[in-house]
C-alpha cells in the first residue's frame, strides 16, 4: 500500500475527524473561557482583592530600558526579563474553569449515558407460531 493512499485512509477515518472537530471547538472554548476570566472572574477577583490587577503583578530581572513604560504589555513588548506571576496565576484560573467545565460536561453526558442504559429494552414483537397460539387459546377460552 502506497504512503499516500495509507495516509488518506487514516486522515478519513471518523476518529480523526472527531478529534478535528474537537480540537476546533477546543479553540473557540478555550477563547470564551479566557474572556470569562478576563473580563469577569479576573476584575471580581481584583475587587475582592482590593483593587489588585493580577495581570500587572510582575518581577523584572535587570533595569527596564529608557522610554519604555513600567507596566506589562510594554515590558514584555521591549523583550525585558520578568517573572510575571500574574500572568501565570491568571493561566492557573483559565485551567482551572476549563477542567471544571469540561467535567460538568462529562458529568452530564456520563447522567444521560446512564440513564440510557437504565431504559428497559422494548420487548420483542411475538413470531407468527405465538401470535397463533395465542389465537387458538383465547378461542379455546372462548367455549
């Protein structure tokens, strides 16, 4: 079997495309949950906090060079050394809600693929020999 042909039987199988798909809606998940923490938890959490801005909590290793403004974007922007733990805390966040998503999701489908289960199977429709039997004794009852 050709290379070609080998690969294109393994791209075209349903797993791979499953996990395509999936990867896609990953993306676009993983955005929506980053604007959550963004633009909701991350300023809740600041008020809690008094006010603090987790996304500028940082340390710079070395001096910041001059014209360049003492905040994140702009530091990391010039390529200056930092350890910004903000930016780490504010990632833990984003992992943290995606793994609680994600395990409220398969929790739910796990509840619907029990309940499922649990569903009795319809009985099985009689053969002809019962139904005619069942025929000749209600007919037997009958006299």
């Amino acid at each position: 079997m050709g290379f070609v042909k080998e690969f294109k039987e393994f791209a075209m199988k349903g797993n791979v495309m499953d996990m395509a798909v999936g990867v896609i809606i990953g993306g676009a998940f993983g955005k929506i949950v980053s604007s959550l923490v963004d633009d909701v938890i991350m300023p809740v959490l600041s008020l809690a906090t008094g006010g603090v801005d987790f996304t500028n909590k940082y340390v710079t290793f070395g001096e910041i060079p001059a014209g360049v403004a003492n905040n994140y974007a702009a530091l990391k922007e010039a390529g200056v050394s930092m350890f910004a733990y903000g930016a780490f805390i504010q990632n833990i966040i984003d992992f943290l809600i995606i793994a609680f998503c994600i395990f409220l999701m398969i929790k739910g489908m796990n509840k619907l693929m029990k309940k499922k289960a649990e569903e009795p199977a319809p009985e099985p429709e009689p053969s002809a020999e019962e139904k005619l039997l069942t025929e000749i004794r209600d007919l037997l009852k009958k006299d």
